[in-house]
C-alpha cells in the first residue's frame, strides 16, 4: 500500500498541464479526441489527412493512450497489421473521395478525403449506447470501443441530404437527458441563414429530425455545445460567423425546444473552434482556447490565430463564467484555424492536442468564482473580435479628402499610349490573383471579384470609385476558415450573408449586365448580381445555369443585347451560348465551331460596329485563329487571319474609336515587349508600342491577375492589378504594327 502522503505526491497539481510523451504521428487535422469511460482511456478517433500522407508508414486510425507516454494501435479485432505502438500497414482506400469501406473490405471511414470536407465538432459520446457518433460526409456512424467496430448506420434522411450542400464547422453534444444528440451550426447549407438550424439524432431510433425554433443562436462556424446534466440544458459559446467572431453564450432546453441567450455579465473573449467539456466532478461546463483573427494581407498568411490559452467555467445555474487560469507558456498551443481536439475524464482531467498533435494533460480545479477576476479577464457581454485594415469597410474612409476636380483634370492630361498609375492613397492590399475586374459605366465604378485559392477567398466585392481615386468595400467580408489560403475551394454556394462563395479563382466568371446595370458572378450553381444603383447587397438567381459549374473556362461577354455567357451545356457537355435575359440564362442559337477553352487563355470581345462577339484562344487545333459569332443569325465563323497569335487572351477588350480588339497579352517585338491587339477591319493581328507603368510587368507575355477594361464615356482603358494598382490608358491606334 502506498503511504498517504506519497500518494498525494503522485497526484498532478491543479491546473498544471503536462507534456505527454504520447505525439499521434503523421500528418492528420481536424482530429477528433474522446474519452470512453468504460474502459478509462482517451481515445483517438481517426482525423483528417491526405492521399500521400496516408500512403507513408503511420499508427492506424484509432488509438488509445497509454499513461506511459505513447499512443496505442486500436486494431479490430482478429487483424494482424502490425505492432501494439507505431506504423501498421493496415488497407488503403481506393480513391480519396469519402466512403466506408476500404479496399479490403473492412468497415472504416475514409479519411483521406480531398475537398471540401470539415469535421468540425461533428461528434460526441453516448453512455447509454457506450459509442461515438459522428456525422460527416454526409453519413451518420458510429464508433464501438468495446468491440473496436466502426457502423455506417445508413439513416433515412440527415440534415445535408434534406437541406443540401456540405455541411461544414458545426457541433453535435449527446442530450443524456432527452437521450438524443443535438447538432447546431456550421454552414455552406442552401438554406436562406446559410445554416442547418436545430437538428436532433435519436440513436436507439437511427433517426434525424430537425428542430422548429422561435428564435436560435445566428449563423455561427466552429461554436461549440456542451450538455449540462444538472441544469438539463445544451450550452452554447462563441463562434466564428466568419466576418466577426461572437461572444455571446447561449443554452437550449431540447424537452422545450427552446434556445436562450444568456445574460452573462463578463464572457470570455469572443473566439471559435475552443472546446467546451462537462467536467462531471465540478459539474460545470469547461472553455478551452480558440482562435481568434489576425488582419494580414501578407500571401497564403494565416488570417487566424490562437488565443492565449486560458480555462473558463459556466455555471448555467446562475449564468456566470469563471475565470480558472491562463498559460503564457508551459502549456499546449493550440490549432490556428480549426477546433482544439480536448476531452475530460470523470475526475476533471483533461486532455488536449496541440498543434502538433501531442498529448498534453491537466486535473482541472475551478476554485471558488471571483467575479472581479471575471472582469479583469473577460469583456462585457456584446462584444465582438474583427478584423481591421483592408478587411474593415471603415479603414478606406480615413483617406485623405477626395478631389473629383483633379481627378478629372489628371485623366484629361493623360498622355497617349503611356500606363499611367494612380496614386490612390488607400489600397486593399489582399492578394488578388487569377481573376479579372468590370467596368460599371453607370456608377463609374471598377469591380472587382478575384481571387480563390491561395488568395483573397472574401464574400465582399472590391470597389474603386473613377471619379475620386478611392477604393471600398460594402461589408467586412466573409472568409470561409481552412479554406483560405488552401489548394482547395468550399464545394458549396453561399456564406450566413447569402453571400457568394469565392470559387477556386474567379478568371473571366465575372461581368457586367448593361440592360440592368449591374455586376455578375456566374460560376456557381446559381447566378450571383449586384446592382450598386439599388441594393447593396448580393441577389442571386432563382432557378440553377443551364451551364456547367466551372469557374475554369466559364467567360462572359458584355453586349448591346446583354451580357452573354460561354461554357458547356450541363446536360450535354457540349459548348453553347447563354444570354442573361432578367435572372434567367437563355440559350443562343449556335452553328458553326468555337475556340477551345483553358483557364487563362480563351476570352470574348463584343464588337458594336459589326453586332458579333469575336472569340479568341491560344490553345486547341486552331490556336490564334479568331471566331466570329454573328449576334443576329447565330452562326460562327473562323476569321482566319493571315498570321496566328498565340497569346493567352483571357483579357480581350473592344475599342469602338480605334475598331481593334486589345488583348491584355503581349508579343517580343526584337529586345521589348508589344501589347497585342486584332484589327477588325483588317481582318489581322497587330502590335502596339505602350509605355509607362506596364500593367503586365516587366518580363512576360501575361500577368494572370490583371483586369483590362474599356471606359466608355472618358474613352479610356483601365487595368487593376495583383495587389490593386489601378492603371490608366488613352490608346492612340496610330503606332499600330502589323504582327511579324
């Protein structure tokens, strides 16, 4: 027997963390962290990792961890794929698209997906059934640890498939009062909030249902919920409604379907993807970490953050929260973006992964509350965390006063076949690579949606005002959290403004309707519009493009008649024309052949003079060649002209003055560089010497993030670029060459 007073001694201090020895080894996010209290152990579930990750030596999927310092390999049962500790070579999966069963077979959840795909806080524990549940991928499953079994449990129906879209960043907690688990948050769902709503699962009857509220929490990405057993009340706090973080603590009652802010006197500071645990012995719900925003506009910089770590207890009872402690070092640091993986035993110890999936441990004691600590670390209920500079509407209306007069005097003076740069004083300086900008003639405004990727990923349009040389944007935009400033894009439509979603880049997607005067985004499943002169706000199209989702090759075209599109047929694949008649595409007649499409290097003119848009490509059987479709008959014609140029032509322009086309490209002309442009009376290409501040840079023939646009009324081009430059052109054709 061990003397008491050693026995103390083996006990961790309170609110102490320790460092584990115990690192989940290989690449793995978004990793779920459990604890099963039938057997007394913390669990690793599974987590998200990639193809060639995957493919390297790595412990499987599930593993339990050993006090002694590492983590242990939780085979099914009957399988010899390797050792207690460390890599296993257990089967692959055919593809990374989700699925449940691997190539051998065996019932597992692929975790390898590539894609939009986000677990979020998508899982939690039942007692009753002594299982985890998760839903994700569309699929509800659930994890036995007794038998080391993973279930596809197939329900009826499930809130994306009822709802639609891809459900990403929500949370779900086991009610062990009702005996049902309620999912609330999270977003990309089609519905108006952008956001699934209230969803209960009943495991012993495999079934969702969706909860009718009289008001709910608004949209929020990675909140968290924990179950307060004693209070009988699902708690709520925080949560990234992607423009702002929130702060406000919220419980639901399932039994009277109702949710209720709360009137916390001090919150912690607003954040999101913290976790949120029932400690069972203190009997109060434990707050974690979190993220919070940084306001970086530096490339593929991370626009988040974590908090300092701190320990928070609510009291549902009396609707206070305690400050417990907070670690500047010697304490997990956690993920940036995505929400901390935590659980807790049933004597308040808690585990956490940090950043690099290590195990840190810590015996929670809340201590008696004290209100004054509260303040001193907390804020007043109502506050929110934003974002500042580029990102804040309010940061462009500290520029200096605006001078229309100059300005108008300043483009008067412009010389002829010389870029001139702006000198505007407040630029958004977000990376704003392959995408293109539009001329808004009746607001005198360039537009600008661009980006994706591993750019600007934002919901708000960027805007620059001709007449004063000043930029601005409408709202503080929405980004969509790991999927800015990734390799991949939200497979999905819109954010909790019912805001568009940037796709992967935008290219020659967005345009401009003239018959009612406003912006188009087109390369979703609906049309996205924003009309300056009326609203200030997105509307989108009530009925799905006819055309194929596919920001890659999908080019409109401003024309007299209205804005026309060029893509593929969504049912037959084949290419076709679409003009925009209200809200609504309509297909144009079409005979005749068309260029091939390849992001970056196909692009459209109208040409008023001859009523026919006049199509160009580098790529494809007849790369160079231009194509003639008549507005009024519906037949294409190659133009055939006696020399080919094969200069990427995303950025093509009709200049009525001049009767040529200036593609925003250029040729090697000796030792310099010539902007190409197609002569349409001659029927030919030709070059144009253009100094100044060139638009496209110093070497090259394209620059891929570059909007080339006419202004009609002053008879001027303008060019935006990467990082927002705006560059100005009086075009004389009089040094025009034909092309060599």
């Amino acid at each position: 027997m061990i003397p008491l007073v050693l026995a103390a001694a083996l006990v961790e201090p309170a609110n102490v963390w320790t460092k584990t020895d115990a690192v989940v080894e290989g690449r793995r996010w978004d990793v779920p962290l459990g604890y099963d209290p039938a057997s007394k152990r913390f669990l690793v579930l599974g987590g998200r990792t990639d193809w060639a990750n995957y493919k390297k030596p790595r412990p499987y999927d599930v593993l339990a961890f050993d006090p002694a310092g590492k983590w242990l390999n939780e085979l099914p049962t009957g399988k010899d794929w390797g050792p207690a500790s460390g890599p296993v070579s257990a089967p692959a999966w055919k593809s990374e698209y989700w699925g449940f069963t691997d190539v051998a077979g065996n019932a597992r959840p692929n975790w390898t997906i590539y894609g939009t795909f986000s677990l979020g806080q998508k899982y939690t524990y039942d007692p009753d059934t002594k299982a985890f549940y998760f839903y994700a991928g569309g699929s509800t499953f659930k994890y036995d640890p007794a038998a080391n079994t993973w279930t596809d449990l197939k329900p009826a129906t499930h809130p994306q498939q009822a709802l639609g879209g891809i459900l990403l960043w929500s949370s779900m907690v086991y009610d062990t009062h009702a005996k049902k688990i309620v999912l609330f948050g999270g977003g990309n769902i089609p519905t108006e909030r952008g956001d699934p709503g209230t969803w209960t699962y009943s495991p012993s009857e495999n079934k969702w249902e969706q909860v009718p509220t009289a008001i709910s929490p608004p949209g929020l990405a990675n909140s968290r919920l924990a179950f307060d057993p004693v209070n009988k009340k699902v708690v709520l706090f925080g949560g990234d409604a992607l423009s702002h973080l929130e702060g406000q603590t919220w419980t639901f009652d399932l039994e009277k379907k109702a949710w209720s802010p709360r009137p916390t006197p001090f919150t912690p500071l607003p954040r999101a993807g913290h976790a949120l645990l029932w400690l069972p012995k203190s009997k109060k719900v434990l707050l974690l970490g979190g993220y919070t925003y940084t306001s970086t506009t530096e490339y593929v910089a991370s626009l988040y953050k974590p908090l300092p770590l701190e320990a928070w207890t609510f009291d549902a009872k009396t609707d206070r929260w305690q400050f417990v402690a907070r670690w500047e070092k010697n304490a997990p640091i956690g993920p940036s973006n995505v929400f901390l993986s935590a659980a807790a035993d049933e004597n308040d110890t808690v585990m956490v992964l940090d950043s690099q999936n290590r195990a840190w441990t810590m015996n929670v004691s809340p201590g008696e509350p004290d209100e004054k600590l509260a303040e001193k670390h907390g804020v007043k209920l109502g506050m929110r965390t934003s974002r500042t500079g580029s990102h804040d509407p309010g940061w462009y209306k500290d520029a200096p006063a605006a001078d229309p007069a100059k300005v108008a005097d300043e483009l008067k003076a412009l010389p002829a076949n010389r870029w001139t740069v702006r000198p505007t004083p407040k630029r958004p300086l977000m990376n704003m690579d392959w995408g293109s900008a539009v001329f808004d003639p009746a607001t005198d405004r360039i537009i600008r949606f661009s980006g994706g990727h591993s750019a600007y990923s934002g919901t708000a349009p960027i805007l620059y005002e001709v007449t004063t040389d000043r930029y601005w944007i409408p709202f503080a935009p929405e980004y969509p959290i790991e999927y800015v400033y990734s390799n991949d894009q939200v497979h999905g439509e819109w954010s909790f403004g019912k805001n568009p979603w940037m796709t992967g880049h935008t290219y020659k997607s967005t345009g401009y309707d003239p018959i009612r005067q406003r912006f188009v985004f087109a390369p979703h499943e609906y049309t996205y519009f924003w009309d300056f002169s009326r609203s200030n706000s997105w509307q989108r199209s009530g009925a799905k493009n006819p055309y194929r989702s596919d920001f890659y090759s999908l080019t409109l075209c401003s024309t007299t008649d209205g804005t026309v599109a060029w893509g593929d047929d969504r049912t037959i694949n084949k290419p076709g024309l679409w003009k925009l008649v209200d809200d609504t595409w309509k297909p144009l007649p079409l005979t005749g052949e068309l260029p091939s499409k390849s992001a970056d290097r196909h692009g459209a003119a109208f040409d008023s003079r001859r009523n026919r848009i006049l199509f160009f490509s580098d790529v494809g059987p007849k790369a160079g060649n231009v194509t003639a479709y008549d507005m009024k008959t519906g037949e294409a014609k190659w133009l055939d002209p006696p020399i080919l140029a094969k200069v990427h032509c995303r950025e093509t322009i009709y200049v009525p003055d001049a009767d040529l086309v200036l593609v925003g490209g250029r040729v090697k002309d000796g030792d310099g560089w010539r902007w190409l442009a197609f002569d349409c009376a001659a029927n030919a290409w030709c070059t144009l010497p253009l100094a100044g501040d060139d638009p496209v840079g110093k070497a090259g023939s394209f620059n891929n993030s570059m909007g080339l646009m006419y202004d009609p009324s002053r008879k001027l081009i303008w060019a935006v670029g990467q990082h927002s430059h705006v560059h100005v052109l009086k075009l004389d054709p009089k040094d025009k060459a034909p092309l060599k």
